[in-house]
C-alpha cells in the first residue's frame, strides 16, 4: 500500500507540475486557441499535446539526471533560441497574411499533424525549459536521478497535466467556433500573428545579452 500511495504522490505532483507550466498564456496557449477557432477542436488540442511532448522530453532529462543532455542544450541556447524566434516570426506572418472567408472545416490528418510538430518544435527550441523542470523537481524534493521508476511517474505526470490544460483550453476556445464571422476570424489572424512575432522578436532581442557578463 505504501509504494502504491508513494507512486500515486509522484504522479500527482508531476500532474500539478505539468499544468502548472502549461497553464500560462504564451506562443503555444495563442496557437492554440488560434487552431482552435478556425480549424476545430482537434488542431488545437493538438498544438497543445505537442507542447506537452516537448515538456515531456525536457522533464525526462531533468527528472533521469541527464547532466549531459542539459549542460550541451543549454551550451546551445543561442542557436536554439535563434531557431525558435525565427520560426516563431515566420509563422506569425504567415498567421497575419491569412484571409479566411470562412470557418474551416474541421482538420484533417495532415494538418493535425503539423499542428503537433510545429508547437512541438516551438516548445523543443526553449532550453532553459530544461533549467525550470530540473529547479522545480529539487524544489519539490523530486530530485529522483537514481529511482527510474519515479522519475518515470513524475514524467508521466507531466505530461498528463500539461495535457489536461491543453484539452480544457481547445474545448473552451472551440466552443466559440460558431460565434466567429469572416471579420472576427480575420481579427483573430491578425491579433494572433501580430502577438507570435512580438514573442519572436523578444526572443532575438535576448539574444545580444548572451552569454551573459
């Protein structure tokens, strides 16, 4: 009974990690909702269960004590920062140039797919996520690199969490689907696009202060 309540304690606090650090507004929580208006419930919760697998992953490192994974992915912050402004830019103005006359129908295979991997991209090209999970599990005493098995629940937890808010965000953000017009869903474009090039561009900005002094 003991090990079934300790693992059910690990598992509980990687869920309320994972929702935690899902749960505040940023690129992915506007893609998201973004995906969710104009191409179905699907595409969002995609785009979130994509940010959530990139949680996933950097928690593992954390979580297993992959000293190497961490020290060579934050050596590599400014190509890795440099990628993610970029593309985050990028698909921002592409989001802005989108005139839709209509509401989509609601995603298809392929686009559910890019969904998936572009915010799973986005949220892979943030390395200091690595820093957040490994401060947090110390924080919380989950310090676990030698017990496979819980670091293994807490990862799990993660990404159950993460997943949670994601689902819960695409559902609210789907229900207003049949609310929008041409006109709003060219303001939501535009809103949306305009806010991932401001985050892209804050991201390169950071960028002269590193490394810092």
């Amino acid at each position: 009974m003991a090990i079934g309540l300790g693992a059910l304690a690990f598992l509980g606090k990687g869920l309320v990690l994972g929702f935690s650090i899902a749960a505040p507004v940023g690129p992915i929580g506007l893609l998201c909702i973004r995906r969710s208006v104009t191409s179905g419930r699907m595409a969002g919760l995609a785009t979130g269960l994509g940010a959530a697998t990139a949680d996933a992953c950097y928690g593992a490192v954390a979580g297993f004590g992959l000293t190497r994974v961490t020290a060579f992915m934050v050596g590599e912050r400014t190509w890795l920062s440099l990628l993610g402004g970029l593309f985050l830019c990028g698909l921002g103005l592409r989001i802005m140039r989108t005139r839709p006359d209509s509401l989509r129908p609601s995603a298809d295979e392929a686009q559910i797919r890019s969904a998936y991997f572009s915010a799973f991209v986005i949220t892979l090209t943030n390395p200091m996520t690595i820093l957040s999970f490994a401060g947090a599990f110390a924080g919380l005493g989950l310090a676990v690199a030698r017990d496979y098995a819980a670091a293994a629940l807490l990862v799990g937890g993660v990404f159950i969490g993460s997943g949670l808010w994601w689902l819960a965000l695409s559902a609210f953000a789907a229900r207003l689907r049949e609310r929008f017009d041409p006109n709003w869903l060219r303001r939501v474009n535009w809103i949306s696009g305009a806010l991932l090039v401001v985050i892209g561009l804050a991201v390169l900005s950071s960028l002269r202060n590193w490394p810092p002094s």
